[in-house]
C-alpha cells in the first residue's frame, strides 16, 4: 500500500504551476489574436511592424511562462521565494504585452519617458517589466542552481 504525503510546499507548487500555464495560455490565446490584426494590417497594406511585435513577442512570452510552469518544480526554492519570482516574471510579460499593445494603437514607441501620455505609458510598462525579469529570473537560477547540488 502507497501512502501519499502531501506537503504544503507540494502543494503550492502544484498551484503555481497552474498559474504560470493559465497566464501562459492566456498570452498565447491572446497572441494569436493579434495575429488576425497583424493579417488585416497586411491586407490592407498599413504598417504592420506593432501588430507584428506584439504578435511575436507575445507567443514568445506565452512559450517562456509555460516552459516555466513545466520547470518550476526543479527550483530549490521556499514556496514564497517560488512565488515571488514567477510573479516577476509574470509581471513583466503582461508588463511587456500591454507595452506592445498601447503601441500598437497610438504608434508611440516609448523609447523614452518624454513626449505625449501614450509614450510614457509604454516607456513606463517596458521599464518595470524590465527590471522585474532579470530579479525573477536571477532568483529562480539560483533555485535551479540549487537543486543541482
């Protein structure tokens, strides 16, 4: 007779991995509807190139937090450090998609904080995400690191 022990941090894991894949899906879903405005945006012959980010670099962010959810079990980690840095990195893929999006709509790059409301919307979305991520990722490394040992 098998006995299963179910331990707390088992179980955030469990729920954890769940999050990282719903998120993931979800970006994924909404990537490939981008894609049917990327398509009208080349039919009709408008610049395509924002459609086109938010298109690829929304499937590439869907791709990396599923990849994460397969993943994350192998981090040597306390299930609250768990948390804390998949949410960083969670954070900066909605960060990023919502970037691209407000992008896609008014043409501002937001390649810096100045200029119309627009732009720093995006100069701001791109600049939290981007310090978000590498603390994420940096922080589930040393878990895997970890795990090696």
């Amino acid at each position: 007779m098998v006995v299963a022990v179910v331990t707390r941090k088992a179980i955030v894991m469990e729920e954890l991995a769940a999050f990282l894949a719903l998120n993931g899906a979800v970006v994924l879903l909404f990537s490939s509807l981008v894609g049917l405005a990327l398509a009208r945006s080349l039919h009709l012959g408008t610049p395509a190139e924002h459609w086109h980010l938010l298109h690829a670099g929304g499937t590439s962010r869907g791709i990396m937090l599923l990849a994460l959810a397969a993943s994350i079990r192998f981090a040597e980690l306390p299930a609250t450090d768990l948390a804390w840095a998949s949410g960083l990195v969670t954070f900066f893929v909605w960060t990023s998609i919502l970037a691209m999006l407000v992008r896609c709509l008014t043409g501002m790059k937001g390649f810096h904080r100045g200029g119309p409301a627009a732009n720093k919307i995006v100069f701001y979305l791109y600049a939290s995400g981007t310090v978000a991520l590498p603390i994420g990722l940096v922080w589930l490394a040393i878990g895997f690191v970890q795990a090696l040992r």
